[in-house]
C-alpha cells in the first residue's frame, strides 16, 4: 500500500535467530503504526520512524532546560481578548515532533479549548527555538513531544 509493504513481519538476526516480529497497519496515506514483541509501538513515517519520549537514553531538550520552557511559554503566550472576556479557561495540550535537526515540526492540537486558544498555543510552538535532538542508539531520532498550556483568568 502506497509503495510500502503491509501486514506480519519476522526480522532475523544475521546468525538465524528470531530477531522480531513486527505487525505494519497503514491507516493513512504516508504514515503506519507498528509494534514489536518488545512493546515498543512507532508511528513511521516516509520520512522516517516517530519515537515515543520514553523510549530514549537522551531526550530532547529545550534550550535551557524545562524551566526555560515553562518561561518561553509564559513569556510568549497572550490571553485572546475574546477568551478572556467569555471567562473560557483551561488546558490546551499540543503534540509536535523534534525532527533529528532539533526542529519543531507536525504541531497540532492534542486537547484543546477553543479555535483561539488553540490557535494561541500553535502560534507560541510555531516560534520556539531548535531544541537538542533526542537520541536513541547513539543517533538522533524524531521524537513526539506533548506541551500544555494552561489559560486561567483568575491568576
């Protein structure tokens, strides 16, 4: 399907063993999941394979740390007027993927709040800094990543 095999994998180790079995469901046009007896599930891409944050021995990283994202998002998040003014608050979650280059790329909403206050959220990732690449065998992989941002009025 779309120039890539689909269905019930073995992997074999050069000396014969079973290395894996993977099982390829593609859902969408340029993207599959897949999972492993080693429970590890990746969502593969043509461009290459998504790996979950928990499955890296170096994970990516904001310049500065955590706290410095918590101020980069603090910083650069406004509170549209419209929101405001309907008393609508919550947490809006976005998904985006660091690309082995550090760069921020496929954000969309997660959970979300309302078309402005996601729109906000999407703004603040659209113009975040390259991060450090996560790395996952000693190379650097695509990684997702999930941010809330957290609208409240009654600060």
């Amino acid at each position: 399907m779309n120039g890539c095999e689909q269905g019930k994998w073995k992997i074999y180790k050069e000396e014969g063993g079973l290395k894996s079995k993977v099982n390829f469901n593609f859902k969408h046009e340029r993207k599959c999941k897949y999972s492993s007896f080693y429970n590890i599930e990746k969502e593969t891409t043509i461009l290459g394979d998504i790996y979950a944050y928990s499955l890296l021995e170096e994970k990516p990283e904001f310049p500065g740390g955590s706290p410095a994202l918590q101020a980069f998002i603090a910083e650069n998040t406004g509170y549209p007027v419209n929101s405001q003014l309907d008393r609508v608050c919550g947490q809006v979650i976005v998904s985006f993927v660091i690309n082995t280059f550090g760069e921020v790329t496929s954000p969309k909403i997660y959970s979300g709040i309302n078309e402005e206050l996601d729109n906000e959220a999407l703004r603040v990732i659209s113009i975040m800094p390259r991060w450090t690449p996560g790395f996952r065998d000693a190379t650097p992989v695509n990684v997702q990543i999930q941010v809330p941002f957290t609208f409240n009025i009654y600060k």
